[in-house]
C-alpha cells in the first residue's frame, strides 16, 4: 500500500517551521522552508499520482474478472 501519511506530515511539520520562522521575522529561514515545501509538496503529488494508478490498475483486474 502506498501511504501519502508521511509526506502529508512532512508538509504539516515543515510548514509549521516556516510559520515559527516568520513570526521570528527570520526571513532567510522561512525562504528556506518555503522551497522544501515544494519539493514535499511534489513528493505527495508524485504519491497521490501512484495511488490513483493502481486505483486504476485494481479497477481494471476486477473489471477482467467479471468478463
């Protein structure tokens, strides 16, 4: 099973980091936070994509099943 849980927490934390640092007024830092963002945010969507494909991928075998 692929789980988005990880980098769905990945994002929560980083996120929170990114807050903290701005509240801080550390604007070098919350840059920073906001570029791994990005990149967590492209990791779950390279998850949510994988998910839906074997969705898609099941769908499929129980449709052959039933031929």
């Amino acid at each position: 099973m692929i789980d988005y849980a990880g980098p769905m927490m990945s994002i929560e934390t980083t996120l929170k980091e990114m807050h903290n640092a701005l509240l801080d007024r550390d604007m070098e830092t919350a840059m920073k936070k906001a570029t791994i963002l990005i990149v967590e945010t492209k990791l779950l969507q390279n998850t949510l994509v994988l998910m839906k494909e074997k969705e898609e991928q099941h769908a499929l075998r129980q449709q052959a099943q039933t031929v």
